[in-house]
C-alpha cells in the first residue's frame, strides 16, 4: 500500500520541545535523575477554585456542545477583560474560544494567509510559527535578531524585510523563547510600519501577566483604531493560570476575521472543552492573588539562574523581563545547539531545548518553571558539562 503523505505534513518538523520533554519524561519513569528545563509549562498547580467551577460544571451535566466558538458567558468574560486591561472595546462576536493557544495562533495564520503570502516571524520565534506558516501554503520570511539587541527586531528591519506579498507579521511580546519583552514605544513603532504598509499583525500575548523588573506589556492594538484594525491578539489560560492541559485560548480579531476563524472551527474542532470553558470563566472573573506569589517566586528562580549562567566559563546570558526562560548562548563550546543538547541530556540528565528550534543555533532554552533546588540541581551539572568541553582543545 502506498501511503501518500500531503507534501505539506511531509515538510513539517516535530515539535523539538514535546519530543525532548517526552524523553526527559520516559527517563524519570526508567528511575533516571532527570533535571527537566524543557518544557513551558507552569510547575504551580491551576488554582483551586478554577478546578472547582469545572468539576461543578462536569457534576451538573455541562458535557454537551457549545456554540463553535466557545459560551457566551466566557467570550463576554474575555471581552469584559480585554476591556478593564487593555482598553480594548471587543464585542463577543470578535472573541473566539479555542483549544488552546496555540489552536488560536494556527487558525488566525490559516484564515489569513494562502499561497503566494509571506509572513513575518522574527527569530529567536516560538518553533510552531514556521510550521503553521507552511501549512496554510504561505512562506515564513525570518528575520535574525541576537542577545546584542535584546532580541528584539527594529522598525527599520521590518520596513526592509516588507514586500508586495507581505501578509502578517508575528509579534510575541513577552516572548517564548528569549523572554524578551518590547517597550511600549517599540511596540507601537513597529505597529506603525505596519499600518503604513497595510500588513496584519498576530500579536501573540499570552505571557502578558509575567513580567519582571518593571517591564510593562502593552499590545500593539491599544495605540489607535488603525492599529485594533490591523491587529489579531491570541492569547490562552495555560500561563497565567497554569491550565495547559486544559487546552483553552482565545483571541480577539476584526469581525471579518472572527467570522472566518468561526468557521473554520466548525468545520475542524466544533468547539472547545464545555466544562473546561466555566472553569475559564472562574478564572477570568475569580480571585487573581495566585500570580503575585507565582510572579515572586519565578522572579528569584529568574536572578539565580541569570547568576549562574552567566558565572559558567563560554555561557553568556542576557536576562529575561518576561515569561520564565532564559536563552543563554553557547557559541563559545564549540557545539551546534542540537548535539549540545543532546549530550547535556545522556551525560547529565539534563533536559534543555536547542536553539535551533527557535531559528537561533548558538543558543538553548532554559526553563525556570521549576524548583528553585531543580535549577540549582540542574545548572551545577550544566557547568560541569561546560567545563568539560572548555577542556578540549579548540
């Protein structure tokens, strides 16, 4: 039997974060000691009262279908937050519901974007991106920032990189995976160039609540009308709320666009989780006081693990203002981030991303959404490993 495979699931990559943290895992089941800084996901339990509105909507039979793009009470949820936070006046009929963030991110790419477009996606990038990019037949056009500039693209790198064909570029602020997070001024500059050209923007928000050090999120659609119009924000539970296995996102987008993702969902998923979707709803209107512990908690992780990287001879590690990864480079070892990673894991136990899933090779993703004593566990063994290959001759 010849089983013909679409040449655009052939040209896919796997996702390199879940196949690392799968393997990390399988090793801890072997009894292996496994440090794991790979995957990014909250360590933190999902609160309480949100697991307590879902199971009391599982108990009262909430189990059927709900509208495709998710209950009317969590999308006025949304717009109500989008309101109070961001200043942004959404109707519910612009908010839609998905199965997670990044189900928001790939339906926003394929009800915009067809062959002949070109999407912009800045680098170091979150490694679906690309691959979402291919699937809706468009062309990913990267563009290279480094640890110099705090990883973040400039207006002028954007002007240059525009084309006829431009369609969206990708914005993700804080960012997955450098934990960069751009000024407000940044943001609203590039936002300009792109209503000057006419170019979409997915802005890519969903670690909007983690911020250290004073840095202060402001979406590129809280600047002008033009720039709401222009902009389709994503965002989703699993961070702030630490629900990623929940599988619930949403975004909110010009009407045109939200009817088109409206569609879409019901020709693919139906719609998100019914009983999950009031547990959404109790944690958009319930009590918040969680994230501050969390927030205090991630921000000491931060500054030992900054500390340490950079005290590693050959490491060096810009800080993080957003998020909870750090993105050191190792160009200085003398490895390709791939067999560096690799090696890091059967010589160590130490489970960490390379770069070059996120378009960025002399770098690794570290993850601190784990224990203080994890980190400090997990870095002594990175530093031995460094140590060992500063040894060798270059």
């Amino acid at each position: 039997m010849n089983y013909r495979i679409s040449q655009r699931a052939a040209a896919l990559s796997p996702s390199l974060t879940l196949a690392i943290d799968a393997k990390a895992k399988a090793m801890k089941a072997e009894g292996q000691d496994v440090v794991g800084f790979g995957a990014g996901e909250p360590d933190f339990d999902t609160p309480q009262h949100i697991k307590d509105a879902c199971a009391k909507a599982l108990a009262a039979g909430f189990t059927k279908y709900t509208p495709s793009s998710g209950i009317p009470e969590l999308r006025q949820a949304i717009a109500d937050k989008f309101k109070k936070e961001n200043g942004l006046n959404y109707k519910p009929s612009q908010i839609i519901v998905s199965c997670g963030g990044k189900h928001s991110c790939y339906n926003v790419i394929i009800a915009t974007c067809q062959e002949g477009d070109e999407v912009i996606i800045p680098a170091p990038y979150w490694l679906s991106y690309p691959e979402m990019v291919k699937l809706a037949g468009a062309t990913p056009v990267i563009l290279e920032t480094t640890d110099q500039t705090e990883f973040k693209v400039t207006p002028e790198q954007l002007r240059a990189a525009i084309t006829p064909r431009t369609r969206l570029l990708v914005l993700n602020s804080p960012s997955n995976p450098t934990g960069s997070v751009y000024t407000p001024n940044e943001v609203k500059a590039i936002g300009d160039v792109c209503v000057e050209k006419g170019v979409l923007i997915m802005s890519d928000e969903i670690y909007e609540h983690l911020l250290y050090d004073g840095a202060v999120h402001r979406g590129v659609a809280t600047f002008s009308q033009a720039h709401c119009d222009h902009t389709i924000v994503v965002h989703g539970f699993a961070k702030a709320w630490s629900m990623t296995g929940w599988r619930l996102g949403f975004l909110a987008a010009p009407e045109p666009i939200a009817k088109a993702i409206d569609a879409i969902q019901s020709h693919s998923t139906s719609n998100p989780n019914s009983f999950a979707q009031k547990g959404a709803v109790a944690a958009l209107t319930g009590p918040q006081d969680h994230l501050q512990t969390w927030l205090a908690e991630y921000a000491k992780r931060r500054s030992f693990a900054h500390q340490k990287l950079n005290s590693i001879p050959g490491i060096s590690c810009v800080n993080s203002k957003g998020a909870f990864y750090l993105f050191p480079n190792i160009s200085k070892l003398g490895l390709q981030s791939t067999d560096f990673c690799a090696r890091l894991l059967e010589q160590e136990k130490v489970a960490a991303v390379p770069g070059i899933a996120f378009g960025a090779d002399d770098y690794i993703r570290i993850s601190y959404a784990t224990s203080l004593a994890n980190i400090e566990k997990g870095l002594d063994r990175l530093e031995r490993f460094a140590r060992t290959l500063k040894s060798q001759p270059a």
